[in-house]
C-alpha cells in the first residue's frame, strides 16, 4: 500500500483545475475528473474512480481504484 500521509487531498467528487505542488491523494469513494497539474505523484485509493485528462508530472499510484489516463503523465 502507498503512503498517502504528505499527500495533499482532493476533492471527492466533480472537476479538479488546481494546482498542486507535490503529491496529491484521491480517497477511497471519490468520482473526479483532473484536469488540473499535479507537480508529484497522484495516488488512487481503493474503490475511487477518475478521469486523469490533465497533467501529473510524477508517477499515478492506483491502489486498486477504477482510472482512465488521456492526460500527460511524466513519471
């Protein structure tokens, strides 16, 4: 299981165009759309789903979520 504890949360439902300096964690539930930057690595709980459309700049962690990557993923 990945480390999420200095991970910044989003939020758990909707459109997410943000910016993020670091990591970011998507809980366990959420329905979300990122079309925002993620300037880490985005980490994906369990039984989450998301649509990754924009840019994660690190590594995506699914940890067992539903996820779909159109974006740019540089890890």
């Amino acid at each position: 299981m990945a480390d999420y504890s200095t991970a910044q949360e989003l939020p758990t439902s909707g459109i997410f165009k943000g910016i993020v300096s670091g990591n970011a964690r998507v809980k366990s539930g959420s329905n979300l759309e990122v079309k925002g930057i993620i300037n880490g690595d985005l980490f994906i709980e369990t039984g989450s789903k998301v649509l990754v459309s924009g840019i994660v700049d690190g590594r995506v962690v699914n940890d067992g979520g539903d996820v779909e990557l159109t974006g740019i993923i540089g890890g």
